[in-house]
C-alpha cells in the first residue's frame, strides 16, 4: 500500500508539465488525485487514464483561473467527484501548481501581461487556499509550486519572478497561520525544466539548452520528475516537522 494511500490530493494544472509528473507521483503514492485542469479537456482525461492505467485514482476538474468564479468552479466541481470516487469528502493535500511565465524585460512588460500574471501566480492560489481550507483535514498539506527566479535573476521574466516571490511570502505567513491544525505549508521552487512553458525558447535551440544546462550545478535541464518527487516529500509522513519553507529544486542553479 503506498505511503499516501487513503488520502486526496488536488493539483492544479495537473493537465501536462510539473502538475502532470506531480499528479502521476501522488497517484502513484496512493493518493485519489483531482487534476485540474483550465482548457484542455483531453489532456487531463490524458493524465487520468494514464493513472488508472497503473491501478491508481483520479479525477478531473475544471477551472480557468484568473477568471471571475474561477474558484467556485473547481470547488464546486471538486466537491461533487471526491464523494463519487471517495468515502470520505474533504481534502489532504492541495498543490498549487497551475502557473504562467510572461515574458519580457521591465520595460516590455504591459500591464495586461503584467494583471495577468497577478490573477494566476498570485491572486488565483490565495483565494484557492483560503476556500481549501474548509476542506482541508486537520494535518493536511499545502505545497506551492514557486520557482528558483526569486533567487536567480533572470531579467527576462521579471514579472514572473515578482509574483513567484510572493508566493514564497505567502507559504512562509500561511504556514505560522495553519501550525495550530497541524497543516505544514511549503514551497518548492524548480531551475529550468523542459516543459511545454518553456518549449518556444529552449527546445530544438541547442545553445539555449546549453546555457540552461549550465546554469544548474548538475550540468542539465531538469525534468518535471525532479519537482514531482520534491513535491511527494513534502506530501509524505517524512515531512511532518517541515513547514513555511522554500525547497529549492533547481539543480544548484544558484550556487
Ligand atoms: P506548463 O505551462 O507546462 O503547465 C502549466 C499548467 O498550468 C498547465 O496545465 C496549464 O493549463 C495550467 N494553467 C496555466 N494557466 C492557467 C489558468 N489560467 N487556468 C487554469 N490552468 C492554468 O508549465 P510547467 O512548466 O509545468 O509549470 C508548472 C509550475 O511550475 C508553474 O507554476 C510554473 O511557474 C512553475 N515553474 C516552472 C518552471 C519551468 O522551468 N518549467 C520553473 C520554475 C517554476
């Protein structure tokens, strides 16, 4: 029986990329997985066959963040499938995930990109959060994926920084908030990693890949499973006493 076995687990933009590896592991574990998913239908029914495929559980559910009601939709849409597919209704561990990378220096960056940003980064896993936790079960999880841009200034994605370093405030303040329940509150913060995100510049561009590879102290791209497996720790018993911290998978990018 996996380590996670009788617990239910949300990944937010679990439809491809960090979110699928992360939904595939916590499955994996044993946990009953809600993938959410913002457009693409097929790819988080994808993801959830290739779960039952290897025995595991899950379920979609769909929401377009940064959008009005995006929140009451996936809470509505959550509270319905967990009592289809569990006995128990609530939750056990909530990863925000879902992400966007605009891209551009300072003075490129408008503010619509910029608004945009705010409402998925930021705004979208606050008011996530603050309704999971009438779900959440006392000793739960909340894992925020933030990124290692809040400490390895990449100019181009300034923006993107600006609100992942938000996120890592907000693990640091919610965790002091959720100790007396018993919830632990971390953040995971990946390098580089060879995702759709970032497939326009990195792949097929052999000195862009280079330059990634070089930038980690291991000498490569890191892959989705190198977060996801960061994120199953966090998840896990082994964790308990890890809380309102920001674990660096990034390869040693910034050594
Ligand atoms: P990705 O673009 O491959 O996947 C992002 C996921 O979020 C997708 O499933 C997408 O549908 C979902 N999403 C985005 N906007 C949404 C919206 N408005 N509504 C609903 N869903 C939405 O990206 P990824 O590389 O897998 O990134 C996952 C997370 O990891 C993001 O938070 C990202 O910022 C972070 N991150 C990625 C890298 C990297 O190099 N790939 C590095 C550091 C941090």
């Amino acid at each position: 029986m996996g380590t996670l076995a009788g617990k239910t687990a949300l990944v937010t933009g679990g439809s491809r990329g960090i979110g699928r590896a992360i939904a595939e592991r916590l499955a994996a574990d044993g946990a009953l997985v809600a993938v959410h998913y913002g457009r693409n239908t097929a790819a988080a029914d994808d993801v959830v066959a290739a779960i039952r495929a290897e025995g595991g559980h899950a379920f979609t559910v769909h929401a377009e963040l940064g959008r009005p009601g995006d929140v009451e939709t996936l809470w509505d849409g959550y509270d319905r499938q967990v009592l289809q597919n569990s006995e128990q209704a609530g939750l056990d561990i909530l990863v925000n995930n879902a992400g966007i990378t605009p891209r551009g220096e300072i003075e490129e960056t408008s503010p619509e990109a910029f608004d945009e940003a705010v409402a998925v980064n930021m705004r979208a896993p606050f008011f996530l959060t603050q309704q999971a936790l009438k779900r959440l079960h006392d000793g739960g999880r909340i894992i925020n994926v933030s990124s290692g841009a809040t400490r390895i200034a990449l100019t181009d994605i300034i923006a993107y920084a600006m609100t992942k370093g938000a996120v890592d405030a907000f693990t640091l303040t919610l965790a002091k908030a959720l100790g007396s329940r018993g919830i632990t509150v971390n953040s995971v913060a990946p390098g580089i990693i060879d995702t759709d995100m970032n497939a326009s510049w990195l792949r097929g561009n052999e000195a862009a890949e280079q330059s990634a590879a070089e930038l980690s102290a291991l000498g490569r791209v890191g892959r989705p499973e190198d977060v996801a497996d960061v994120v199953a720790f966090l998840a896990s018993d082994d964790a308990r006493w890890v809380t309102g911290q920001v674990l660096d998978a990034t390869g040693g990018s910034q050594l």
